[in-house]
C-alpha cells in the first residue's frame, strides 16, 4: 500500500466535487456535493442516536439503492429535529441535486452539520445546490474537505493505493469531526470513494467491519450526535475481478479501508474542540474482542483521564478507575500500565499497584502532542486500540457559546 501525498476525492477516476459558500454560514464554505460520473455502489454506517436527523433518516433509505452517484453535504445547519419539514427539506435537496445530475432521487444520499432544531434556509440551499453541481470539477476535493468543516481546525484527507488483480486501486477519504464525538458511529461525517470494482454487499461488509475499529474507537467529549454517518462509494472503473467474496482481494482492499478509516478517526480525534493532544489507547492481552474495546474505549472516554493529560498530571488511578466500570472482564491485580511516545517509556503501574516512578520522565512524556497509554491485562490473547484527546478550557468556551 502506497499512501499518495496532496491527492484527495477527486484524483479517484471519474469522481468529481466541489465545496462552495452559499451562505448558510456567513463567510466559510457550507455546501459540497461529491458525485461519481459512472454508476457505484454505496455502503453506509448511521448514528446509534435514538434521536436521527432528517438526512440520516432519509438516507437509511437511499443506501438500499443499487446505485448510489452523489452526495449533498451542507455544513452550519444539521436539520436535525426539525420535524416532518426537516424531512421534507432533506428530499428536496435529494431531489434538485438529482434532477441537476440526470439521476433518480434515491440515488442521492445526503448530510447536514451543525445547530440543531433550526430549519434549512431552503430559499438558499436549493440554489446552492444547483449552483454547485454546476460547477463540479476533478479538482474540487480540497474545497469539498473545506465545506464539510464546523469548528474543524483543518481539513481531514487521506488517498492510498493499492494492487488487486493487476490494477492499480484508488481509496480516498474526507471527513470532519471535532465536538460531539464518542465511539460507536456518529458525531462526524466520513466520505470515502474508490475505483475499486466490488459488490454491494461486500462493500456493505467491509466498511461495517472497518467502523468498528475505527470511528467507533474514538471520543471527544462523551456526546453521540444526532447526524453523522460513514459513507463508502465504489465505481469499479479500475475494472478489476468483481469481488463478490471474502476472497484474497478482499482482504487487501479491506486492509486499505481499515487503514484510510482509522487515519480519518485520528484525525478526527486529534482536531478534537480545544484539544491540544492526541491520546492512544493500546489495551493488550484481554480475554475476549469485547473486553478489549470495553477497557480501551472506557478509558479514552474519561473526562478525569482526559483532563490529567491536560495538565500532565500522571494520575494513572483514573485510568485504573476507568477500566474499573467500563464493564469488561479483567483481574485488577494484574494490568501493568505505562506512558510512551519519542520522549521515552515509563511504567506506572505493575500487577495492579503504583510504582515510584519517574515523575521528571513522565511529565515529559505527557507534555507532548502525541500519547500512548498501553495497557497489559494479562489474561488472553485479545488488543484494542482507541482514540481521543485531552480536555481543555478551550473546550468549555466553544460549546458554552456553539449558537453565537
């Protein structure tokens, strides 16, 4: 696998995009419509909120859809509890992009970010819409990374390639995602397109699986959007073998998609509101898959955790408190838990006891931008890896004044 530097959505033969500004928000790009000129197959991954936005509603539809060619994103507005005109408004969108693209409205998926219960400026989206199919172009990924954003810091994009059956295999990924994230699957948007020539359903199966080590290994701030969503579109246009099976090319585009999910779910963490350092979680030797991610994503979550490696505080008793109840099976006499990044490795705690420890090496470790906690339960073959960052005063700011 080669991962191909500055080349985004659109360097994917046959995919076209653009980000423009329509004026949802006041200055910064707010629409993108990504589009594939050959029919695809989609696959989608929705919010586990009781509470599902319009567009999340409509599009638990629309993925059913044996072809799937484009996708409306609007950001600054998430038309999400906004009532039978919310629905509405979201068929609409599906429906102007599709009369603009020459396509059948269940072929259109769509998504919305941003402040909740208000209702779409339609008299300027419609509009917006028109005009930016239009003006799609196979240089429009970056300003489609660009329109997705809210209190995104930078974009977030990633391009591989890989090999199967002769050809070469494109995979390309933009999300956003920087508050109201917490594992599994919602609280950002992802959108990743291929020339990859595979099935609906294998699709469909590879981007399940590859979710749940990825976006759903991740948190912010404990909150489970009402929108967000994962999204997989393949053209086939690389005009490989069909993969119809679990077979050898599967599980190297499958590879491909773990490694483009989990790259876009960093991002995603370390871009979380007011964070200042990305944190991993390597959790080692469980019992079983399940109490692995238990034990990582329960520690990752803790605002006491996320708020001593703020302070570079080596606190590791709210580590041990959060594995404590997060529900997995362990023997709290056995973990072992150290600090590591390039600065070093320091181990604080052996069979489930505090060591004297290096305070110097420790605090130097947690003043870095970039953490690892591992864990060691002792007690099976299983390994885990989760996501997330600090907790800052920056992040109390933004969301005590998200609506100003």
């Amino acid at each position: 696998m080669k991962i191909l530097e500055n080349k985004t959505i659109t360097d994917v033969p046959y995919f076209k995009a653009i980000g423009i500004h329509c004026g949802v928000k006041k200055k910064r790009k707010d629409l993108c419509i990504i589009y594939s000129e050959k029919k695809s197959v989609a696959a989608g991954t929705f919010t586990t909120n009781k509470v599902k936005a319009a567009p999340v509603i409509l599009n638990m539809e629309n993925i059913k859809s044996f072809n799937t060619q484009a996708i409306v994103v609007n950001s600054g507005n998430a038309n999400a509890c906004t009532g039978d005109e919310g629905l509405n408004n979201a068929y609409t969108m599906a429906t102007t992009a599709a009369d603009c693209l020459g396509l059948s409205p269940e072929e259109v998926l769509i998504a919305s970010t941003g402040i909740i219960g208000v209702p779409l400026p339609m008299n300027i989206i419609i509009p917006g819409i028109k005009k930016a199919c239009d003006s799609l172009s196979y240089t429009g990924g970056e300003s489609a990374a660009e329109a997705i954003m809210t209190t995104d810091t930078f974009t977030k994009k990633i391009t591989v390639e890989i090999e199967i059956d002769g050809k070469n295999i494109l995979i390309s990924g933009i999300s956003k995602g920087s508050g109201m994230i917490h594992p599994n699957m919602a609280t950002m948007l992802s959108f990743v397109v291929s020339d990859v020539n595979i099935s609906k359903e294998m699709l469909s199966k590879a981007l399940k699986d590859s979710v749940e080590d990825s976006y759903n290994m991740i948190s912010v701030d404990g909150d489970t959007s009402t929108n967000d969503m994962v999204i997989a579109m393949a053209n086939g246009s690389a005009q490989n073998s069909l993969i119809d099976n679990e077979n050898d090319d599967f599980i190297k585009f499958k590879e491909a998609l773990d490694f483009v999910n989990k790259e876009l779910a960093k991002m995603i963490a370390m871009d979380g509101e007011g964070a200042t350092k990305l944190i991993e979680v390597s959790l080692y030797n469980a019992k079983t898959v399940k109490d692995a991610k238990l034990c990582a994503k329960s520690v990752i979550s803790s605002s006491l955790v996320k708020s001593a490696f703020f302070g570079s505080d080596a606190n590791w008793g709210r580590i041990l408190c959060a594995l404590g109840y997060s529900d997995g099976e362990f023997y709290p006499e056995k973990i072992d838990i150290f600090f590591k990044n390039d600065v070093g490795t320091v181990q604080l705690v052996e069979n489930g006891k505090g060591l004297c420890f290096n305070e110097e090496l420790a605090k130097d470790i947690l003043d870095q931008k970039n953490i690892n906690i591992t864990i060691d339960l002792k007690d099976g073959e299983y390994s885990a890896t989760a996501w997330g960052c600090d907790l800052t005063y920056d992040y109390v700011k933004i969301n005590g004044s998200y609506r100003s």
